[in-house]
C-alpha cells in the first residue's frame, strides 16, 4: 500500500505532501493540477515510465480479449501492473511522436473527485517506480 | 464473505442472422428473473444489474429499475442492487433517480443497494452528449445532490454546474434511512479509493487478483476510516470484486460450459469500445469467427499494461471462478484472507445456457458458499475493528 511517507525522494515527497494538503483545503484544481505536475517531473526522470502507446480503438475488439490465451488453463493476472495516467476528468496527458509528454487542461476547475483521484493514481505511481529501479543503460 | 450476481443482461445476436429473434429479449428478461429467484432461495446475498445504453450484445440492461423491481416482487431476502445508475444529469436527472431508487426500495421492502457510477464508451456518453472530461464531476455533483433528495424534506434546491433545480420535496423517501447503502462502480484503483474518501462502497470491476485486492483493501479501509466528508448521511464502507463464474462438478465441465461466455464477455466488452455500427454490427458471429480461427494460435499469456486494457484482457479470460467447487473455493479463500467483503459473479454472459447457469448457482450454493458464510462473522469483527472510531452513521449490508 502506498504512502506518502513511504517516498525517499525529497521533492517528490515534497509534492505530494502539497497536492494532499491542498485536497484538505479544499483546492481541488491546484491539487489536480500539482499531480499533473509530479507526472510529467516522474516521467522526466524516468522515461522508462513512459507508457506504450495504446489506442483503444486498435486494441478493440481485435485484442486483449483473451483469445486465444484464455483457452489456457492458467487462471487470474499476473500481479500488478503500471498504468496510464487516466484518460478522464479533464487533465489529458499526452505524448508526441518521440513519447515527448505534456499536459493538457480540458476545463479550469477541478473537483474534489477529480483530485483525489489524481492524486491517488500519481501517490501510487512514484511508490512504484520507487520499487522498481530503472533498467540499467 | 458474501456473495452476489451480476446481471449486463448479454444477448449474442444469432450468429446464423442479422437480428435478434422477436422473443429474444423477452426470454432473456424472463429467464434472468427465474435465475434471480433461484439465487434468492439458494441463499445468495445480493444481484447487482448495470445501467448501459446502447450497447449492442454486450448489455441489453437499459432501464434495470424495472427488471430489479420485477425481481424484488420475486423474492424476499436478496439484496436489490443497481450495478450502477449513470449519474451524470445527461443521462439521468437526479430527481428522476432519486424517485425511482426511493420507490424500488418501498417496493423491495427495504433491500436496494444504490450503486452510482458514470457511464462508460463513447457509444454510450456520446448518446446523451456527455464527455470523458465532465462526466466524473457531474458524478459527484449528481451523486451529493440526489442524496439529499432521498433524505431532506423539502430538497432545498440546487444551482450548480450540471444541473439546477427550485425547492421541492422529491417523494417518496426510501424506507432505508437516511437512504440505501451507496456505492461506486471502480474500475481503477483510483476510484475505490474515491469510495473510500466519500465514505461509500466500491464496486471493484478491474477484475482484481487476490494481490491486487489485499492492497486495496489495506489503503482502502485506511482512508474510509479517515472519512471526513462522506457523498451521502451514511457511509457504506465495502469493497467487492466480481468475476466470470461457472460452477459444474469438474473443472473441464466447468470450461466447456463457460470459458466462450466469459470470452464473448471481454470480446464484446472490448466491442463497444471500437467503431460501433449501430444495429448492423453482428459481433457474436465476428467473436465465433475469431474464436475458431483462434483455436490453431498458440496462447499468449502477458498481461496488458493499461489497467484498462488488463481489465478487458481478463474479462476474456477463464479467471478464478470457471471450475470445479475445489477450485473455486481454492481461489475464494484468497480473496477471504485479502478481508474482501462480498464477490460478485458474472454468470449469465455470452451464449450460455438458461440450465447451466441454474445448475451451477445451485452447484456452489450447496458445496462452495455454506463454509464462506460461516466464517463472514469473523470478517465482520475485523472490518469492525477497521472501522473502529468512525464518526459518522452507517448503513451496510455487509
């Protein structure tokens, strides 16, 4: 489970510690918005975060549904996984064609909703790539 | 640990014609309302239905208030649940749901679960012209507001940023009070805890692994404990996962009778997600020809990074549930010893058949659930213990 007092890195400590602070002042786009932030500064020092392009109208129906690798017998996932920042709520995350990435705002003001689940998503993000090293060059 | 079914009300097209059969939908309503109260007497504890719109073959369950009060007048104990309302005003006015949940709960005689949720697809959202990047606001706005109604006499009003209304005193009021235990559906992680924050349930449709959900379930109870400013007057602090299920005495039965529903499930999931033709498209004979052709391939067993991708990449897949009683109650356990409260199957999907699916809810209701109920007061004292210094009242099922 992550926390935030689980993150040795000092700023990104930092950072967190203020988007939390502002969801508990009730500044819900300025926490919305500093998550965005840690994303892009995460990614920065971690391309190898960057995730691979995906595009749902590609990727449906012709794949992923498990065919035919649900004709194994193997049952369940295969643990956790990364993710993508979320593709909803009105902060877009997006990358060029050298995987460049930058943020678009959809809207100026963000919800209780919203912030809290940026801020869960990017908490959960940096622990995690805390854990997992970047591959060596 | 309790346990539920979960209806999306999937009717494959035939594959052998462009549309469904005049008596189609009609049998499946009919046949899902037999299986609803075959469940209630077995002992099952809760049947959720979506709220999808225009979702061809994937989920004929448009206006589930009707089906679900149809089902609570079938039976007496069973839990009546919306799996979920679409929230945003667009697709339904807040007044009009508290009305119709108020109304489903005097009928049930106290049993709706509300579960509240967004609306998925642009199939779906772009029907009412509702966007990706309002809807999860207009959620929230929707969900605090229509509480209100179900329990303020009068409503006082409300001018906000997707809908505003006068004073009025929205009636009847449910018989739950203040109002019904309430969830989210989440299918990420970032949404259960969203429930957590708001004091509310979570609906967990990422098709979570036992890991996965133990690591929910530490962050989430962590924050519902912290709760300060619940959606509703009540909290529901629980979170479920659901799974493609099928019970039969041995596990090649079990695949036989319900690996290609589970696989229709996430191809017609991954479906609605595309280029959708609507009312021309024949997915299940795309999915049969798919299917056979990919029978000669070998399997290929990585996992999508995209938690969304990875939750339609295991909806398709056989999961933890296809089996036999062993193995079902081998994998159930790990989600017992992860304290999660209550699971959900999905049993009726795909072609599967009306007797199958009678067979196996009454295959684990008597070899599977009994030992799972006997041990949910020990589960209770521990979310007890987790919830120990909770301010506000609750109102839970689980």
């Amino acid at each position: 489970m992550a926390r935030i007092s689980d993150v040795q890195d000092d700023g990104f400590r930092t950072s967190l510690e203020e988007a939390d602070q502002a969801i508990g002042d009730g500044e819900y786009t300025k926490a919305a918005r500093k998550c965005a932030e840690i994303y892009l500064n995460l990614l920065e020092k971690r391309p190898d975060l960057i995730p691979p392009p995906f595009d749902w109208s590609r990727a449906a129906p012709q794949a992923q549904t498990g065919l035919p690798a649900s004709q194994s017998r193997a049952a369940g996932g295969q643990g956790m996984r990364r993710q993508g920042w979320p593709g909803q709520g009105g902060i877009r995350v997006i990358f060029d064609e050298q995987r460049k990435p930058s943020v678009t705002y959809e809207k100026p003001d963000f919800s209780f909703s919203e912030a809290a689940y940026y801020f869960e998503f990017i908490m959960d993000e940096v622990v995690r790539a805390q854990r997992e090293p970047a591959p060596a060059e | 640990m309790k346990f539920g079914l979960f209806y999306e009300l999937q009717l494959p097209r035939p594959a052998d014609r462009d549309q469904w059969r005049d008596d189609d939908e009609g049998r499946l309503i009919q046949e899902t309302l037999e299986q609803v109260e075959f469940a209630d007497k077995l002992g099952f504890d809760y049947v959720f239905e979506v709220e999808h719109h225009f979702l061809e073959e994937y989920a004929h369950s448009s206006a589930p208030e009707v089906v679900l009060a149809a089902a609570a007048a079938r039976t007496k104990n069973i839990r009546i649940g919306h799996g979920i309302v679409q929230m945003p005003p667009k697709q339904n006015h807040p007044a009009r749901v508290a009305e119709r949940v108020a109304t489903l709960d005097l009928v049930s005689n106290g049993r709706v679960e509300f579960g509240t949720g967004e609306g998925a697809t642009n199939t779906e959202l772009g029907g009412f012209l509702t966007t990706q990047t309002e809807k999860k606001e207009a959620w929230e706005e929707s969900t605090r507001e229509c509480l209100r109604m179900m329990s303020e006499t009068p409503y006082p009003g409300h001018e906000g940023k997707y809908f505003s209304m006068p004073e009025r005193n929205v009636i009847p009021k449910p018989l739950q009070k203040p109002h019904p235990p309430v969830w989210v559906a989440a299918s990420r992680r970032e949404t259960v805890m969203i429930a957590a924050r708001f004091g509310i349930g979570a609906l967990g449709f990422g098709f979570e692994t036992p890991d996965e959900a133990e690591d929910r379930v530490a962050r989430y109870y962590e924050l519902v404990s912290q709760c300060r400013n619940p959606i509703g007057k009540a909290m529901n602090p629980a979170l479920v996962t659901v799974g493609n299920m099928m019970c039969a005495p041995t596990d090649e039965e079990a695949v036989e009778k319900g690996l290609r529903g589970a696989q229709f499930f996430g191809f017609s999931f991954g479906w609605t997600h595309g280029a959708v033709k609507h009312g021309r498209d024949n997915v299940y004979r795309e999915f049969r020809q798919r299917y056979d052709a990919a029978a000669a391939e070998a399997p290929v067993e990585v996992e999508p990074e995209d938690e969304g991708a990875r939750t339609l990449y295991r909806a398709g897949r056989r999961g933890l549930f296809i089996g036999s009683p062993d193995f079902i109650r081998e994998n159930l356990r790990r989600y017992e010893d992860a304290h999660v409260d209550a699971v959900l199957f999905f049993l009726q999907c795909g072609d599967r058949k009306h007797e199958h699916i009678m067979e196996s809810m009454e295959l684990f209701a008597k070899q599977v659930m009994p030992e799972f109920q006997e041990r949910h007061r020990k589960h209770q004292k521990w979310r007890g213990q987790q919830l120990d210094g909770v301010k506000f009242p609750i109102n839970s099922t689980i």
